[in-house]
C-alpha cells in the first residue's frame, strides 16, 4: 500500500476506522481478498504469495504495509515484506522478527482498542501507539505536518466525516473520500493515482480496503475499482 488513514475515536462506537489504498504496478496478477490462508482473510499477491493487508477475524485485529525509505536488505537474504502482514496479524511482534532480511517498511497493526505504526529503515525500528485523532500514513511514514500535499488535503476531510454509528450503518462519505473525493489522478494532492512510465509500465491505485473495528466484530468492504465510492463489497462480515 501506498497510503494509510487511521482514525482513532476511543469511546466511540466505532472506535478505530483503517482505510488503506493499494499501489501497484498493474501487471502485478493479484487476487481478491479471502481467506487464502488459514484464519487470515487479505488480498493476495499472486506473484510473491504475501499481502498488503491481513486481517484476523477471529482475534479481531488487522495489519497493514505500506513500503518504506531507508536501506535495502541485501539481494542473497532479501525477503518479501508481503509476509509481514501476516505474521504480525497473526500475532507475531516485528521486534520478534530477524527485519535484516526486508526492504523498509511501515506497519500498521489496528483493533478496536487502538492502532500501533512501526516503521523500518533497514536499520534501526521504531514503534508508536497512535493518538486519538486522524493519522495518515505514506511511503515517507506517519506525515503529521503538512508537506505533502496528499496529507495537507485529506486529512482534514478524513477527520471531519461523520463517523458511522455501527458497523452497519451508512458509510458514504467514507467511500467517497477514500476513493479519491472526484480528484483528478493528475492532481498532486491525489489518493487514487495512476501513472504511465516511459517504459510502457502503468503505476496506479489498484484497491481501497475500508475496516471498521467495534465491539461487535470487524467490518472489511473492498474495492478494485478505486475511483468509484459506489463499487465497494463486503468482506466481512460474511
């Protein structure tokens, strides 16, 4: 992923809200979320066998990557940080990890009791528990100023939406600003982009995941078509 929002509202009905855009070369065959492996429920990278998002339903918890700055592993103990997500919803701590293995990476671990970023460069970990308030997260990691342009835009818009009062209630405003709020993908504050390269190549948002996290279970709606809030399907609950 290449962008990350978390909304944490303790107290709330729905305490924490984790929305996160997916970007991808488009020729990267990929498939739709399911439970592709046992008890863990994400969207599948067909060509390295990991994920951008996991989420495990029966622990009520999810975990999303997004690519980070820093150092590269070294190419002989390179590993795919798709793996990352799945080990750590599954219950596994990065500071558990052996991390020399894995290009920089941030990792946000969510639940209805709160939301906690890690971020690697290569080097050294750091490890944060997020705030009440609106958060967002891109490539250069948690941006709490307004530098990026991306940030400065949609992170008041995110922090002003009406949160829903359950699980099942209406999310579109929700829908609509995560999948872009009518932005152009030209546009240098946009969320859903698309890039052509010289080469030929095609760089674009191919997904937007929208978690709900309360009481009463997880809701995970789903779209591979980013730039419409209307085409968004349930997950789960099933």
């Amino acid at each position: 992923m290449c962008t990350a929002v978390v909304s944490v509202a303790p107290g709330a009905e729905i305490p924490l809200i984790l929305i996160g855009v997916r970007d991808e070369f488009t020729g990267r065959p990929w498939a739709a979320p399911a439970e592709h492996w046992p008890g863990l429920v994400g969207g599948r990278d067909l060509l390295a066998g990991g994920t951008w998002l996991a989420v495990d339903p029966g622990a009520g918890r999810a975990c999303a990557l997004l690519n980070g700055h820093g150092v590269p592993a070294p190419e002989p103990i390179r590993r795919s940080r798709g793996e990352l997500p799945l080990l750590v919803a599954a219950g596994d701590g990065p500071a558990d990890l052996e991390l020399a293995g894995y290009d920089p990476f941030h990792l946000v671990l969510a639940d209805a009791a709160g939301a906690r970023l890690w971020s690697w460069d290569g080097a050294a970990l750091d490890g944060t528990e997020l705030p009440a308030g609106t958060h967002m997260i891109v490539n250069s990691g948690w941006e709490r100023g307004a530098d990026n342009e991306r940030v400065a835009f949609f992170r008041p818009l995110f922090a002003g939406a009406r949160r829903p009062a359950a699980l099942d209630g209406p999310w579109d405003e929700w829908a609509f600003l995560a999948t872009g709020a009518g932005l152009p993908a030209d546009d240098p504050r946009a969320l859903i982009i698309r890039h052509e390269l010289p080469d030929g190549r095609v760089f674009a948002s191919l997904s937007v995941t929208l978690l709900a996290f309360s009481a009463d279970g997880i809701r995970y709606d789903f779209t591979g078509d980013p730039g419409d809030p209307r085409a968004f399907h349930r997950v789960l609950p099933e």
